[in-house]
C-alpha cells in the first residue's frame, strides 16, 4: 500500500506542476487553453486518489506524521477554495464593465463580449494555475514529511 501512496502522490505532484506551468504560459499569452483545463481536473482527480490512497495507509497503519497528515490534505481544501474564488473572479470582471450578468455581456457587440470573456478566462486560468502550484508545494512538503 506504500508504493501505491508514494506513486499517486508522485503522480499528483507531477500532474499539477504540469497543470501549473500549463496556466502559466497560457495566461501570460493571454490565450485560452482546453488542455490547461483538462491537466488541471486531472490534477484535482490525483490529489483526491492520492488523498484516498493516504487515508486507507493510515487507517491500516497510523504511522503518519501530523504534518505529512495536515499537507496532504490541504490540497483538497486549496482545490475547493480556487474553485471559490474562479466563480467569484468571473462576477468581478462583469462588475468592473458594469454587466449586472452573463446575459448582459450576450447583449453587447462580439468584439466587446470577447473582449469581457477574454478577461474572465484569463482571471480564472490565473486563480486556478496558482492553485495547482500551491498543491505542488502542499504535496512537496508532505512527502518531505513523511
């Protein structure tokens, strides 16, 4: 059960680092990006196998340290928290063009509404590409600890 923590652990690190520089590249060009988004769901999938994988090691074994424990599962916490905040980073950009809604920005004129959704896919690449680097920092550090 060991090797199989050690392989989806390593396995999840390698996914969101990828996820992350991904992200990276993709809103720094300001470009939208399918497969960023693919990388990152699998790297949200790995983190939650990885999780699973560690809580049955743990509950056969209780050998872990608290902090390898507390590191481990504050991905899962970091996941939900950016998916938090993408949603709310979309309402944001209409606040700032004054669009009370979606629909709003449906109304406008195709080179403006590019325009707005541009912006939003880029705030929300950017809030999710910083997640996937902090799980790998997360998942770095449980691994140091364990």
């Amino acid at each position: 059960m060991n090797e199989v923590h050690i392989v989806t652990g390593v396995a999840a690190i390698a996914v969101n680092a990828l996820a992350g520089c991904w992200g990276a590249w993709a809103w720094w060009r300001a470009r939208p990006s399918a497969w960023f988004w693919r990388l990152l769901r699998l790297g949200q999938l790995a983190v939650v196998t990885e999780v699973v994988a560690g809580g049955i090691f743990y509950l056969i074994h209780r050998h872990a340290p608290s902090l390898h424990v507390l590191y481990g599962v504050l991905p899962v916490a970091v996941s939900f928290i950016a998916e938090g905040l993408r949603v709310s980073s979309a309402q944001t950009v209409l606040d700032k063009h004054g669009h009370a809604s979606a629909q709003a920005v449906g109304k406008l004129p195709e080179a403006q509404q590019r325009v707005v959704v541009l912006e939003i896919v880029r705030r929300e690449i950017g809030v999710m590409t910083l997640s996937a680097l902090v799980i790998v920092g997360l998942l770095a550090r449980a691994a140091g600890t364990g």
